[in-house]
C-alpha cells in the first residue's frame, strides 16, 4: 500500500508516494534536509548545485557501504565454511573415539 508522505526539505514541501511508512520517509527527509543545509552553509551554491553535491556524497556514501557489506558477506561466507568443516572434523574425531571405546572395550573383555 503505498504512503502518501509530505516532507520539507529546504524549506520546500514535497510529496512522495511511498511503501515506507511516514516516520521512515520523515528520518529520509531530515536526512537529505541536513545534508542539504551542510553544503549551503559551506558556501555561496545554488539549491541546484547543494543537491547534486548532496545527491554525490550519499551515493559515494551508499556505494562504500555496500562493498564493506559484500566484504562483511564474503568474511561470513568464509567464517561458516570453517564452522562447517570443523564441525565436520568434529563428527569425525566422535566416530574415531567411539570406534577406539570399541576396541578398548573389546580388548578388555578378551582379558577376562
């Protein structure tokens, strides 16, 4: 369902439709608002120009993140197939110690 959602960002209302709920798109808002007002107290740019800067950083920002979370995704990947085969080694080592209880046992029996 989507949201209709009006926000001020600059001092300009504008109206978004959304499958975001209200608060997520106001926290959105706030966001570009803020990044907006850094860039125009920096210097004398148009609304323009600070949008495109704006709409730069947060996409320089964005790209960042996703590959720090496709590393965070290939170190998981690689910290599981380790789990994976140590809990392999694991079973193993169990099935080496019951074989050897077996034997030990057997060989105990013999003695008898």
């Amino acid at each position: 369902m989507e949201n209709r959602v009006t926000v001020s960002i600059c001092g300009i209302d504008y109206t978004f439709l959304s499958e975001e709920n209200r608060s997520y798109m106001e926290k959105v808002a706030a966001f570009v608002d803020e990044k907006m007002a850094e860039i125009m107290s920096s210097g004398r740019l148009s609304q323009m120009d600070a949008a495109v800067l704006v709409a730069v950083n947060i996409t320089d920002e964005m790209i960042k993140q996703q590959s720090n979370a496709e590393n965070l995704r290939a170190q998981l990947k690689g910290y599981l197939d380790e789990a994976n085969k140590a809990k392999a080694e694991l079973s193993e080592c169990k099935r080496e110690i019951f074989k050897l209880q077996q034997q030990l046992q057997k060989a105990q029996s013999q003695k008898k």
